[in-house]
C-alpha cells in the first residue's frame, strides 16, 4: 500500500503534505513524526514506541502542536490516540508494509486518495493560491481605474475628492510599518505598495487638472504650513513630500517602539480602521441629503466585491485579528451604502410643500 523506501522510513501523501514515519531501528523506545510542507517548518511531534520488532503496536500520542495538521485532527476524533498494526514482509524487488488503523479506518482512506490525486491537487493548489495571491495584490486598485479613465478623459476632477487618496496613504503606509513588528503574508504587504503607487498616480493626475483648470488662482503648497489649506496644494510634488514627511516621522516613532507589543498591536488596528472608515464619510453624505444621488453604484458594488473577498481572504490565511476585523467592518459599511441605494431609489424624498428659507438653503 505505501512504498517502504528504506527499512525504517516509510513516507506518503495526505492533503497535498508529505508524512514521513521513521520506524526507528534496534530498540529505540520513541520515534519522531515529521511533517514535511514547503510553506512551514517541520513539526516534529513525538510518539510512544510500543515494542522493537516488527509486528508489534505502535500507540501515538499526539501533543498539543499536533492539532494543526488535518490528519492529527482526523485521529483525535477518535479519543486522542491512534493505534497502528504495522505488518511488513520482504520480496525480491523490494520490501513493502501495509498500515491499518484500528482506530479511524478513515485515515487510512483519506491518506489513500490524496496520494492517488498528488500530480493533480498539488499543482491545483499552488495555481488557486497565486491566483487569490494576485487578486489580492492588485484587486483594491480595479475599482479606481474607471475613475482614472474618466478624469484624464474629461478633464475634469471635480467628481473624485483627493481625501479618499490621504485615507488611503495613511492607511497602507501605517500597514507597512506594522509589518515590521510583525510579518504578515506577502501578498498584504504588495497590496500596500502597489495601492500607495496607484494613489500617488491619482494625485498627480488630479492636481495636474485642477491646476490646469484654474486660472489666476494663488499657488499653495505644503512649505507653507497653512492648516486652512491642507491637501489642497497646487504642485504633485508637494503632495509627495507630506507623504515623506508622514512617513518618516511614523517611521522613526515605529523604530523607538518597536519592541512593544502594545504598540504594534495598536498600529496594525489603527492602519486597517483607516481604511475601514474611507467609505463612512459617503455613509453619512447619503444618509444627510436623504439620496444617492452623484454616488456611483457601479463603484460601490466593485468595493463590496473587492472587499468581501479580501475579508475572505484574511479569515482563510490566518491574517492577524485586526485584518479580519476591520475587513468585516468595511463588508458592513458597504452594504449599509448599498441599502441606501435601495432605500432612497424607492422612497425618495418628498419636496417641502413651501418656499425653503436662504438661511435654510444654505446650511444643506
């Protein structure tokens, strides 16, 4: 049933891993399980050896690090311990051994198909975690394209506010640098670059057509400190240069405290909130002009797809809590955006029966 490639060492495939069972020699009383993955270390998990000769029980007693691994939950099903018959004989071409679990038939089984299947989930697998990979790298910047397209087409910016551009600087410069205290996948890590790229390109298309647009108008810029002002510059390059500048001073305060978990913790939360809050301020404009109207639904359904599916993408990769969290949170947000939509599409709002007041017109 499995091939046994030397007199003490028999391997074979279960859920795309390999499992590799050192029988031990002479009377050796334990004997090391590894499990072997290109993406982890290998987890050494130790057994009780029951008896040196062949024919004998072996009883495993699975630690508290075994419960990780699918097959160790699987034998646990079945009271924590699993007792394997082991029988072995020898022919010319070679020795073979035949396992049979006296606890869970069922490992054996599953162990069975994923070897009979290996040259085809294996190469499935690696293909689905690149695609997911690159979905998650590139898919947050899909829904800005059109919004790109539109403006250097019309040359016209007035539709796109350069704060969503500031909330998301924040956002993914503040996730980089919690990726310094503590690594999270690669893909989460690429997906900030290429959004603060993508941004920076909407910065300077955008201020490249409002300058263009607006004539004898007194040039502001980010040396002059003006509160008032704030985001509103007239030149690309001094919206480069508050991005240094903020990430430089977070930068530097991050390298003091590095060493604190709190910190971190508290940094990670504050990155993915930012980001979690770029759709409240659309929330709460809707919810004060009782309408939609102006909002595109189009781009509000690609936030809604992008991020369910990255929220989907933290719960399965084991993304730290505050990625998870705060990727529901903007799953709510959306969807309390898209039921706006629908509320205000059948029932809009009633026109006041009198003449409004200017004083009143003004504060809408």
């Amino acid at each position: 049933m499995y091939e046994l490639y030397d007199p003490c060492t028999v391997m074979f495939f279960f859920r795309n891993k390999h499992i590799m069972i050192d029988l031990g020699t002479g009377n050796n009383n334990k004997i090391n399980w590894a499990m072997e993955d290109k993406q982890e270390m290998v987890d050494i998990i130790e057994t009780v050896y029951r008896g040196a000769r062949k024919g004998r029980g072996l009883v495993v007693s699975p630690n508290d690090y075994s419960t990780k691994s699918g097959w160790w939950l699987t034998a646990q099903d079945s009271g924590g311990h699993v007792e394997v018959t082991v029988s072995l004989w020898t022919q010319r071409k070679g020795a073979w051994t035949r396992w049979t679990s006296l606890a869970d038939s069922a490992v054996s089984v599953l162990a069975m198909e994923a070897e009979g299947l290996d040259w085809l989930l294996v190469p499935l697998h690696q293909l689905v975690s690149w695609v997911a990979a690159g979905a998650m790298v590139f898919g947050g910047v899909v829904p800005y394209i059109p919004q790109y397209r539109d403006i250097r087409r019309t040359q016209n910016a007035d539709g796109f506010s350069t704060h969503v551009c500031l909330v998301l600087l924040v956002a993914n410069i503040l996730r980089i640098l919690f990726w310094f205290g503590r690594h999270f996948e690669s893909p989460l890590l690429w997906q900030s670059i290429v959004m603060i790229l993508t941004m920076l390109l909407m910065l300077k298309l955008c201020t490249e057509v409002r300058v263009a647009n607006e004539l004898n108008i007194k040039r502001r810029s980010f040396a002059d400190f003006d509160p008032h002002h704030f985001w509103h510059w007239s030149s690309f390059a001094d919206y480069v240069q508050c991005t240094l500048a903020f990430t430089g001073v977070a930068g530097y305060i991050t390298y003091l405290s590095i060493d604190s978990a709190l910190f971190v913790e508290t940094l990670g939360f504050l990155a993915v909130l930012t980001e979690a809050m770029l759709g409240v301020p659309q929330l709460y404009r809707n919810y004060r002009h009782r309408s939609t109207e102006g909002m595109s639904l189009k781009m509000v359904l690609m936030w809604t797809s992008g991020d369910t599916f990255k929220t989907a993408y933290f719960l399965l990769n084991g993304a730290p809590l505050q990625f998870s969290v705060c990727g529901l949170l903007q799953v709510m947000v959306d969807l309390a955006i898209l039921g706006q939509a629908y509320a205000f599409a059948h029932h809009p709002q009633k026109p006041a029966p009198h003449a409004v007041h200017p004083a009143s017109a003004k504060a809408l």
